[in-house]
C-alpha cells in the first residue's frame, strides 16, 4: 500500500487555504461561513455531520476531505467501527475507485490520527 502521510495532506490543505484566502478574501469568507453553518449542532450532533462529510469525501474521492473528516470525527468521538461504517456507504455510491480510496487514504488517516 501507497504510504499517505495524512499530516502532510492536511499541511499542504491548510497552507493552500490560507494562500487562497490572501487572494481571494471573499470566496474563502463566504466558504467558511457556510462550512461553518453546515457543521453547527443541531438535530444531528456534530459527529454524525462528520460522518456524513467522510462518506460523501468517499465516494467524490477527495483525499483531503477524507482527511479532514476522518480527523473531525475522531475529535467528535465517533470510533474506528464508524468511520469504516460511514466509508461504506460512500463506497456504495462511489465503487471500485472509493473503495481503493477507504484501502488508502481512510486507513492511513485512521493510523495517523490515532484510531
């Protein structure tokens, strides 16, 4: 298997985000605001909304998506058994290629954020 070093995905994301925002201010404030209000607790704890991220990151095959929620729903407490549950379902939409996805990129983050 490929090595992903998911800390130096989600470096490389944040390092682009904040060259992006210096040029384009508005996109990344207008991005962020409606992150921000997607990801507000509601009806659905804060977990479960990154489970729904991880799935969908999934099966449109964003490596730092996967990341990011991967990351996120381990700081919401969510466990091993349900990112691997909520990958499936990403993987039921996205076949072959999300499935080498969840080999890869879903398993390494899983190790590297310690889950």
């Amino acid at each position: 298997m490929m090595a992903i070093d998911s800390n130096e995905l989600m470096a490389e994301l944040g390092e682009g985000m904040v060259a992006l925002g210096e040029e384009s201010p508005e996109l990344m404030d207008a991005f962020v605001q409606m992150d921000n209000a997607a990801y507000i607790e509601g009806e659905l704890e804060r977990k479960y909304k990154e489970l729904i991220g991880l799935g969908i990151a999934v099966a449109v095959r964003c490596k730092y998506c996967m990341n990011i929620h991967v990351k996120q729903a381990l700081n919401e407490g969510a466990n091993r058994e349900e990112i691997l549950e909520a990958a499936a379902v990403g993987v039921a939409f996205g076949g072959s290629p999300s499935m080498s996805e969840v080999a890869t990129t879903v398993m390494q983050a899983l190790e590297a954020f310690g889950a």
